[in-house]
C-alpha cells in the first residue's frame, strides 16, 4: 500500500503592487496656479524656483515613501511656468520686438526637406552640421540658403530700427529742427543746438550728440539680449538627455541635444546685430560730414572722410561675414563660444564710432545744414533688399516643399516666407511710424513735407509708406467681411445638424445656433493661412509701389498729386495724414493691449496663443527678439521626468493642455529611450498638429509626429469641434492617437442629470470631460501591464533584504533634481 502524499502548503509568493503612478499636468497659455490644476488650496513646492516650479497637493508631499496609498490611481503633480511668459506690466515693452520674434519665427517654418530614405514623403528635419545648418539627403543647399536668407533679413530689420532711430535723433532734430529758427525758437530746450547756440551750434557736432540716442538703443537692446541669453541660452541642457540616434538623418530635430541650446549662435549673432546697429549710427553721422569735406575741398579731412567710409563698408562685410558663415548646431550642446567675434566684432565697431564723432566734431566753419539727410537712399535699399530677399525665401520655400510635399503645410510650404514678409511689413510700419508722429510733433500744425510746412519732414518713401497703410487696412476689412460671410453660411449650415447629435434630445432652434456658432468660429482657425499669405502678398505688392512712388516723384504722395485731379489730390493727402495718425495710433494701443494682457487672463487668452507660440522657438535668426521661454521648460520637465522614473522606477503620465502639450512633447523627445519608454503622454486641446504641424512642418509635420508616436509607450490626444485651438494630431497617418471631437456641450438641453443648461466649453475644461478620466485610466493601465511585463518574477524580497533603490536610466550624468 502506497503511502499517502504528504499535502505540503505551497510557499506563499504574493505579487509586488504595480510602480507608483504619476501625473504630470502642465498647464496651457492662459497659466493656472498650482491650486486651480491640483483642485486644492494646499499645495507644496517640489523643486524649481519662483519663475518655474513642481508643485504638489500637502498630503502627496510623500508619496513616494508610502507608495501603498495610490493603488490605481497616480500621484498628481503640476509644472506651472506661466511666469517665464509674464509678469509685471513693464515686460509689455517687449512687444515693441514683435518684429524681431516674427523674422525669427519664420526661420522655424521651414517646410520640411527630403530624407535619402523618403524622397518624396514627408520627412523630418535634417540634422545640421557643425558648421552651417544642412538638409538630409536630398536639398543640403536648399535648407542652408532658406536659413541664411532668414538671418539676413533679420540683419536687415535690426538696420532698419537703428536708422530709424537715426532718422528721428539726427535728421528731424539735430539737423532738421535744430537748424531752423522757427523749430527752436518755439522749443527751448533745443536752444543750445541752434545755429547761434555756441560750440554745439555747427552741425557736425549736432550730429555727434543726437548720434547718442541711436548708440544707446543699441547698447540697450544688446543689454536686453546679453541679460536673457546668460538666462536661457547659456544655462547647459541636462547632459546625456537626448536620442543617441539622434545624429541619424531621419532622427526629429527636437530630438537633438542640442536643439535647446542655442548658445553660441545666439551669442554670435548677438555681436553681430550689435555692431551693424553701431556701424548704421557711425554710417548716419560720417555720410554727410564726409559729403561735406568733400565740397569744402581740405585735402586732410577729404582723405580722412574717405578712410572711415572704407573702414565702415569693411566693417560692414565683416558682419555680413559672420551672420552668414554659421547657422544653428544641433546634433551636440556646442559649448563652444566665438571669442573673437563676440568680443572684438562689437568693440571695433564702437571704437569706429568714436572714432567718426570725433571726426563729426571737427571745426567746420560755415558749414550750415539745410534740406534732409540723405535718408531716402538708404530706406529705400533696406526696403529693396527685404522685398527681394523674400522673394528668394519664396523660391527656396517651394523647391523645397516640391521635393517634400505636405499637404497640411500652411501655404504650400510658403507659410515662412509670408512670416517674414509681415515681419518686415511690421518694422517697416512701426519705424516709419515713428519718425511721422515726431515730424508732425515738429511741424505743428503742418504737414511733413508738403510746401510750406516750416522742415522738409522724414524721408519721401516713409510718408508714402505710411499712405498706403489705409488701403491695407480697407484690404483687410474686406477680407474679415469676407471670412465673416463664410462663417455665417457655416454656422446655418451645421445647426441643422446638430440637434440630431444628441439622440432623444427636442430640437431647439437657439441652442444649436449657439452650437454651431462655436464650430463654426473655431473653424475660422483652419483659413488663418490663406488669410496671412493675403495680408503678405498686398503688403508686398502695396510696398512695391511705395517704393516706385518715392523714388520716381520724389515727393510726398500728397505733394506729388498736386495738380492732378482735385479728387485724386484730397485722397492723397487724406492717406498721408490718416495713415501717420493711424500708426502712432496703432502702436499706442498695441503697448496697451500689451500691458492689458500681462494683467488680464482674459486679453492674455486672446493673444497668448499668438505670443507664446512666437517664444517657444530659438533665436536662430534674431538675436534681439524675446527670449525662447522652452529654453528653461523643456528642460526643466525633462530633468523631473528622467530623475523621477529612474529614482522609483516608476511610470509618469505627462499630460498636457493647449501649449503645455507641445511643451510636453517636446520635452518627450529629449528624454533617452529608456526613459522614453516608461513615459505616456495625454494631450488636450492641443495645437501640435493644427497650429503647429501646419505652419512648422519640418519639426511638427506628420513625420515628426508619427516619429514620437512610435517612440512613446503609448499617446492619446483629446480634442473638440469648438475648439479653435486644439484639434487631431495624426487624424491621416491612421494611428490610434485622436479621440474626438468630443460632445461639446456635454447635453443638449435640461435633464435630471443636466438641470440647469450645460456650457459650451471650447478650448478649456477638458479635464471636465468624462473621456479625460477614461484615457488617463487607460494609459495608466497600459503603464502598469508594460511594468509588470519588465519585470517577470515579481515575489516579495525576504523579510530583512537589503532593498537598492532603482539604478537611474542609462545616459543620464550628474546629479537629478531632488526628489520628494
């Protein structure tokens, strides 16, 4: 008889909890305190500073030592950095450098170029080389000439600025007004100027002391630039983050380790802007003292005026030289600074300022001045130059997108040279503006430059810019009219259909109406392209003919059309007048909105979008436009995101809202691979693929996009049909990435669940949403099976094991920040 088994109890092997969880919100362009994205008052500081910080809820300040308490649900924490976009109302004075961001922007709406592996798909951005930006595969020549056209036209509006600069401090005043009689005699303090006022009396010395004013906007927008450049661009990006497959052609640019380190072109640039606005100064004040010697016939001074003319056009080259030899290096952080260039580039040209005043204030007896400075050649060719080179920026922009094309890209991959044309349209406008509003301070009750107005007033070509601004403005009402239109025949159409949408729901007449107001306001959104490469392609047309107008009569449009017909003459000069009034105007109110929007969540809804869109990228071409706030944000969710999963080896779910999602993905792309592969991301009312994947193909296009899709653990994007914002990332590549458009409003009209009426919620509240909860659920379920998948054989350790904490993901060095 056999004996009976012996039932022996089977060891008991209990399964370890699944990773601790975690959230990380990040909030849109309107900003949010830490306690309106946790849902509590109580909130702690986890790491960051007073600009930009972690925060969590009092009660999660522990979360990881008692990781037992978040079974199935994440620890929530939120990266608030609304504060590197705003602040106190002086900061509104930066918009006075939209044109700046604008050229700037349109260096990154580049369309995308070819790859050697996809000829003739949509690729992602080549990775330059360390000397020049260069494209993958197939157009090197064509990347490098559309960004060193960017970097000239952005030289061109810094000149442009200085001599606008000059125009109002050396022509209108020290030459113009300080030589008349009835211009100081009415205005005291310009008295020790006047011709009888003693040793500043003689012109050339005039010149010398308003020279002051243009150097010292110089030396202040260097200031302004130097100061956030050892904020932003020179603070060193966390070493070892990044794909080390980014040197691959085919690798996302934002992938890049260096992408967000701009610090030796920015650098470089930066010293280069400085001395051509120096050399623009120098170049004011020795024409007409030079063009004098040379009259006056004294052989010394004749050879002297020559000899700094010669040192001028070679300081000029020099410049060209350094703006055009090197563009951005990504592929590595580049530590490298240009010492030369930064230091001895700038310092010479101020040393050859100096040298030209003294020059200026050389004795010159007799020497009266009378007329204008000759300002019209050069405006004329600072605006010959721009019209031309973005008519080379067009032509490069579309051989690239011929050999790429992307149907989504905005303007058929014309959207950057459309950017860079309203940028310099903007510069234009503000400088001449300018110079018009001192001019008719000047005049009185005159008119610059009609006859017998007691100066000859600015430059011809800026009082006709300044005429054609009205029909621009009658363009552009026109075309808003139009898109009106549009939208009101959209919005009767889509409220038939609305109704029907909520199964069960009676048809109500107004409430779909407002439905489909909504939808057919965010679609507005979709037409902003054609709208912009309208504006640009009139403003083009409409500068040319200033242009011809200045230069082939030689007069003010009003001047010019006396004699003509009387019709023809009143509306000349009714368009010389509204438009000098309608730009001093115009820049008034855009410094109030500014300092409005800084202090008004409201007005900062309404062009936060557009700002903080202009700031997110580099200065790659404009050393002096805001600075890039991403600079300091990606980073800084990088090193939480890679110092949190390796010191827990937990998952994180990053989740963003509207700008935060771009800032999110970004922040994504730089993270190693293995890092990469415990992170998911949620976005909602994202511009990634709207906004973003239209007008910066190269770095947002569906490649790109599909690229971090595959590169992520997993990734859902929630969005609304009135929503003018956000919108589907990768609706065409087929991915499983987009839920929507999700019901907005929740209900149609009044129920036991819904008695009172449900709002339309648009671009906000998404967190609101049913289906947010669900697909956060669902990523953090997919997190857990993908952790419980690494590892195996999860048993308890035996009681009293030494237990290491989680060795910190490979390629990462130095220190992470802090955890909790």
């Amino acid at each position: 008889m056999n004996a009976p088994a012996l039932n022996t109890p089977a060891l008991s092997t209990p399964v370890r909890p699944d990773p601790l969880a975690l959230e990380l919100l990040v909030h849109g362009v309107a900003g949010a305190g830490p306690d309106e994205l946790l849902g509590d008052p109580r909130t702690v500081r986890v790491t960051g500073d007073s600009t930009a910080a972690v925060f969590r809820r009092t009660e999660d300040a522990d979360a990881e030592a008692h990781p037992e308490r978040y079974a199935g649900r994440p620890v929530p924490e939120a990266y608030c950095w609304s504060r590197l976009t705003s602040g106190n109302g002086t900061r509104a004075l930066w918009l006075l450098l939209l044109p700046f961001m604008v050229v700037n922007l349109a260096h990154w709406a580049r369309p995308a170029a070819p790859t050697s592996a996809s000829g003739n798909g949509v690729a992602s951005t080549p990775a330059p080389a360390p000397a020049a930006e260069t494209g993958a595969g197939g157009s090197p020549r064509a990347v490098r000439a559309y960004g060193l056209l960017v970097r000239i036209l952005a030289l061109s509006l810094t000149a442009l600025l200085i001599a606008a600069a000059c125009e109002v401090a050396l022509d209108l005043l020290a030459w113009q007004c300080a030589g008349s009689s009835a211009c100081t005699g009415s205005r005291s303090w310009l008295g020790f100027l006047s011709a009888d006022g003693g040793w500043w009396g003689q012109p050339g010395r005039r010149l010398a002391l308003g020279a002051l004013v243009p150097a010292a906007l110089t030396g202040l927008l260097w200031f302004l630039s130097n100061r956030t450049w050892s904020a932003y661009e020179s603070q060193p990006p966390p070493s070892g983050t990044g794909d080390p497959d980014a040197l691959d052609d085919t690798a996302p640019a934002l992938g890049r380790p260096g992408f967000w380190y701009g610090r030796r072109l920015v650098a470089r640039l930066r010293a280069a802007h400085t001395a051509a606005g120096l050399l623009t100064v120098a170049a004011a004040v020795a024409a007409p003292v030079a063009r004098h010697d040379r009259r006056a016939g004294v052989p010394a001074l004749e050879a002297f005026g020559w000899a700094v003319e010669a040192l001028l056009a070679a300081g000029a080259v020099t410049v060209a030289w350094v703006v055009c030899r090197r563009g951005r290096t990504e592929a590595r952080p580049d530590h490298r600074l240009d010492r030369a260039a930064v230091t001895l580039l700038p310092g010479g040209a101020l040393a050859l300022l100096v040298l030209v005043l003294g020059y200026a204030c050389w004795s010159r007896p007799g020497w009266h001045s009378a007329g204008r400075l000759p300002g019209d050649f050069a405006f004329g060719v600072i605006m010959l130059a721009q019209g031309c080179g973005v008519l080379a920026l067009a032509f490069v922009a579309g051989h690239l997108h011929r050999r790429a094309p992307d149907p989504a890209a905005a303007l058929r991959g014309l959207g950057g040279p459309a950017v860079a044309m309203l940028g310099c349209a903007l510069g234009g406008v503000m400088s001449g503006g300018v110079a018009q509003r001192v001019a008719d301070w000047l005049d009185g009750g005159a008119t610059p430059g009609m006859a017998g107005a007691p100066l000859p007033g600015p430059p011809v070509l800026l009082s006709w810019q300044a005429a054609v601004l009205p029909p621009l403005l009658l363009v552009l009402a026109l075309l808003a009219a139009w898109f009106a239109v549009r939208g009101a025949g959209s919005r009767r159409r889509l409220a038939r259909a609305v109704a029907a949408e909520y199964p069960g729901e009676v048809p109500d007449t107004a409430r779909s109406r407002r439905i489909a107001g909504a939808r057919a306001a965010a679609a507005l959104t979709d037409s902003a392209p054609w709208f912009v490469g309208a504006v640009s392609g009139i403003t083009l047309l409409l500068g040319a003919g200033a242009l011809a107008g200045a230069w082939l009569t030689g007069r003010v449009p009003g001047e010019a059309a006396r004699g003509a017909d009387p019709l023809l003459e009143g509306a000349a000069r009714a368009a010389q007048d509204a438009g000098a009034w309608l730009i001093g105007l115009g820049i008034a109110v855009f410094v109030t909105w500014g300092r409005r929007a800084y202090r008004d969540a409201a007005a900062r809804r309404t062009i936060g979008i557009l700002w903080d869109v202009g700031t997110f990228w580099p200065r790659a071409a404009h050393p002096f436009a805001p600075p890039c706030y991403a600079e300091r944000a990606v980073p800084d969710l990088t090193w939480r995101m890679t110092g949190w999963t390796g010191r827990t080896g937990g998952r994180l779910v990053i989740s963003g809202h509207s700008q935060g999602s771009v800032l999110a993905a970004a922040a994504v792309w730089q993270l190693p691979p293995p890092v990469r592969r415990r992170v998911a991301l949620l976005t909602y009312g994202s511009p990634l693929g709207r906004l973003y994947g239209r007008w910066f193909p190269a770095y947002f296009g569906p490649g790109p996009l599909a690229a971090l899709h595959g590169e992520v653990d997993c990734w859902r994007n929630l969005w609304r049909a009135t929503d003018p914002i956000g919108g589907p990332v990768l609706a065409d590549a087929g991915a499983d990435v987009d839920r929507g458009p999700l019901a907005d409003p929740i209900a149609y009209g009044r129920s036991a669940r819904h008695p009172l009426p449900a709002p339309i919620l648009g671009h906000s509240a998404y967190q609101a949403d049913p289906a947010f909860a669900a697909e956060r659920d669902r990523l953090l379920a997919r997190l857990a099976a993908a952790a419980r998948a690494d590892v195996p054989h999860q048993r308890e350790d035996p009681p009293g094991a030494a237990q290491s904490p989680p060795e910190p993901p490979p390629g990462l060095s130095g220190p992470p920040p802090a955890a909790p």
